[in-house]
C-alpha cells in the first residue's frame, strides 16, 4: 500500500520537512509570495497543468506528439521547443509560477474580505479530494504532491468560489438584479420540438421522388391532425407528442424488415434489427446537474468556471452545453411534468447560437481556430425557431436534404419558473455567462497583479518540469473520465 495511504498528512508532510532539511538544501517551499511560502507540492502541482498546456501550444504552434507513446518521447519534443521567444521548460516554469501567485492572491483577497468557509464548504472540499485521490493518489505520490497540498488548492478553489459570490453573487456587492438575468436567458435560449421524419428507406437508402412525396403528404396530414387541437395549448402538446411517437413507430417497422441474407440453402432470410431512427437520442440523468466552479484535477488543463447547469429534471441529448450561446448549441432535453398540464419530455432547450466562433488562442500559440455551431436537428430547423417572426404553437414543415422535420416552436417564458428551467442553478449559470470574464478581469488586475515571487532557487532546479509523467497523469485522467460517464468496472 502507498505511503501516504497509510499514515495521516500531518505524519507525511513532517516527513517531508525531515527529509528536505536532513539532505542539506530546503526544497520543501518552492517560492514565497507576499510572506506567503508555498510548498513544493502546490509547485508541482501547478506545474502539471502547465505541463499539459504547453502540449497544447505546442500543438497549435505545429507540433505533433501523435507518435508519442512515453513522457520521455514527449520531453524530446519539448526540450527542443520554444514558446514565446523562450524554451518549453522554462515557460512552463513561469506558468505554475504564475499560478503559485494567484494562489496566494486568493487566501490574501479571502482574508481581506473576512470571508469564512462553512461546515458544508469544508464538507464539498473533502467530498472532491476524496474523489480526485481516488484516480491520482499514485500519480500524486509519484510526482511529489502530498495529498494536504492538493486538499490545500481544493481550498483555494472554494474560496475563490466564495469570493465571486461576494461580488457577483445574490446580495453582491455589484448589485447584480435577477430582472437581468432573467432578461437575458429569455432572450438567449430558445425552446421547441419537432418530429424527424428520415426520407429513406429501411437499409438508409436516401427516396426517390415518389418515396419522398410520401413522406411529405404524410407530413401534410400530420400538419393537419395538429391543426385540429390547436384550439388549447395542452391539447395541441399532446398530439405533438403522440405523432412523434407514432412516426417513431413507423421507422422503428421499417428497420425491422430490412435486413435480409441468404442461408446455406440460397433462401432468403429476414432480420430484425433493433436499430431505429429516432426523434432524440436521450440518456436520463439526476434532478439537477451542476458544475461548480472550481479548477478540477481531472481536467487536462487547469481552468476556472463559474457554476454552470442543466437545469431541472433532464434527459440530456448528445449535444455539447455550452452555457455561453456561442459555438457550439447548448441542448437539454426535459421530462418534467409542470403547471402547463402537459408532459416536456420531447422539448429541446438550445442557447442562441450565431456563427462560426473564434477559439480564444491559447497563450503562445502562432493561431487560432474557429468551432462551427453544431444544430439540434440540423442548421435549417435552427434558423427558423431562431426567426424573430416565427410564430409560437404553429407547427411548419420544414424540408431539409435527408429529412423533412415538422417544428414547433414555443414560449421559453411558459416555463420560466423555479421549480421547471428557472432554478437557482440556472440563475448561476447565466450570471457566470455575463459576469464571469469581468470577474477575472477585476481579479487579475486588482488582485493578482499586486503580488510577485521570491523563488527558492535550488527547489527550482530540483524540480525538473519536463520529468513529470504526464502520460501517467492522462492515463489518470481518461480512468476518472470513464469513471464518470460509465461507472467503475
């Protein structure tokens, strides 16, 4: 069993100092910041994550790490590169340090602003460490993190948590009114269903014309039989959602029949498949998924969130959430029953999304690069809910080149309450979209650029950057991410 498994922090950070002062040169603290000494562990710490994004410049400045297999094939590549007129090792250097010094910044800002972490604050930190030692303890131990140092930076995260909430939190000193809030997610989100209606045939054969003129009158009488309840809301959700069911149905009988082989005797033989083409494809998650905003560890790279969400009861489909309305369509799909008197299991939720968006260019990096919006179902339906003429609760067909989708488009506002999409998760995932950026703005300004370091020479040149394993870090990495998403085996 590891070391530090079996004996306590306390135990293996006296160790630690033993071991330091008895070999003659005190590499226990890497620097010390405004009186402040950090430890080596938060050093290295940080410097993982650096570590990670010069792979990541490097990459965007040409690089290729493709054929790597070890960190030693990686560190070839890197003692030999340079970012921003300097080498690799030192930037990466100069990077933890910077983060070493914002570390500091945040217990000075903690402390000035009297700020306190709660019992259940305490309680959130201890819960994560006890989550992150459970994939990185031995990559901890290996790279020379005590386990209070990287209970020390969870720390720091919920305190930094802490501090944007005294500022742009509820009651904030910047007076930050939920009317905002609520204004924008009105205006930035959008909500509606539709039905797919795939013009091919069983084997995914795209129609002829006669197929695809099939596919549209049916189209045309589901337009019809929608019309028909048009008369009161609930009514109308209803039926929408009984021919989706009923489409879905229709396709489901055509991939059942199309399947077919020969036996040893030359006859034909029809297979079932359970393959369909569906409406969505959801998976169910918990009441309320929230991100909160911390620097995790099991991140390839370090970076700091406020809290974001996937508001209410959800079945999530495979789109990307992206909280701030560009690049890339934020989609949830709900299955709650509220006050409406009708089931929103089939509606989609999207962020507005514009064009093609510019990737902020990562620190070093000679170029940038763009991520095309992806649409739920494809960029035609989005562009007509998107329509400010588009009329609510009148269903239109819309022809696309492989599907014909019959959309409707629906009031967000008619579900705009807290106890459905208007949640307190969701004011927070709003609030950090308009307010996030200006908060790390104050704070790299008027925070960290207040501080500089000492370093401790000998801990530096100790510390070769370039040894740390990273490819055991992502082997780390990718076990807590499957962990995730798929439960441990």
């Amino acid at each position: 069993m590891k070391l530090w498994k079996r004996i306590s922090a306390a135990v293996t950070t006296l160790c630690m100092m033993f071991t330091c002062f008895a070999c003659g040169e005190d590499t226990g603290i890497a620097l010390t910041v405004d009186g402040f000494d950090v430890r080596a562990g938060i050093y290295l710490y940080y410097v993982v994550n650096a570590y990670n994004d010069a792979i990541s410049v490097a990459t965007e400045n040409g690089e290729s790490f493709t054929d790597c297999k070890t960190t030693k094939d990686i560190k070839k590549i890197l003692k030999h590169t340079t970012i921003d007129d300097i080498s690799a090792e030192e930037w990466i250097q100069n990077k933890a340090t910077e983060s070493c010094i914002e570390y500091v910044a945040i217990q000075r800002e903690f402390e000035r602003l009297e700020l306190e972490l709660s019992g259940e604050d305490i309680a959130e930190v201890d819960a994560s460490l006890a989550g992150t030692l459970t994939f990185f303890a031995e990559f901890f131990e290996d790279s020379g993190i005590s386990e209070q140092s990287a209970k020390d930076i969870l720390t720091s995260q919920k305190k930094l948590e802490l501090i944007w909430q005294t500022y742009y939190g509820e009651d904030g000193s910047m007076g930050i009114q939920e009317d905002t809030l609520y204004d924008y997610y009105a205006e930035n989100y959008l909500r509606y269903k539709y039905i797919s209606m795939p013009l091919k045939d069983g084997k995914g054969n795209l129609l002829k014309a006669d197929g695809k003129a099939e596919i549209e009158k049916m189209a045309e009488d589901y337009l019809a039989r929608l019309e028909k309840k048009s008369d009161t809301e609930a009514d109308l959700m209803k039926e929408f959602d009984y021919l989706i069911d009923e489409h879905e149905a229709y396709v489901t009988s055509l991939s059942k029949a199309a399947v077919t082989t020969t036996d040893a005797n030359g006859s034909t033989v029809t297979t079932e498949t359970t393959a369909k083409l569906t409406t969505t494809e959801k998976t169910t998650t918990a009441a309320e998924t929230t991100t909160e905003s911390t620097e995790t560890t099991v991140t390839g790279e370090t970076t700091t969130t406020a809290a974001t969400t996937t508001t209410t009861t959800t079945t999530t489909t495979a789109e990307t959430t992206d909280t701030t309305g560009t690049g890339t369509s934020a989609t949830t799909t709900t299955t709650t029953t509220n006050a409406l008197g009708y089931d929103v299991d089939e509606e989609v939720i999207v962020a507005v999304s514009t064009t093609a968006t510019e990737n902020e260019k990562p620190e070093g990096a000679e170029t940038t690069t763009t991520t095309a919006p992806k649409y739920t179902p494809c960029q035609k339906v989005y562009e007509w809910v998107v329509d400010e003429d588009t009329h609510y609760n009148e269903p239109t067909l819309i022809k696309d080149d492989e599907c014909y989708y019959i959309v409707m488009k629906m009031d967000i506002k008619d579900r705009m309450t807290e106890n459905d999409l208007w949640t307190d998760n969701a004011k927070e995932s709003v609030r950090s979209t308009l307010y996030y950026k200006e908060f790390e703005t104050m704070m790299d300004e008027d925070v960290y650029s207040k501080f500089t370091e000492q370093r401790n020479e000998k801990a530096y040149k100790r510390y070769k950057v370039l040894d740390v394993d990273v490819v055991e870090y992502q082997a780390a990495l990718m076990e807590s991410y499957y962990s995730y998403y798929y439960g441990r085996s």
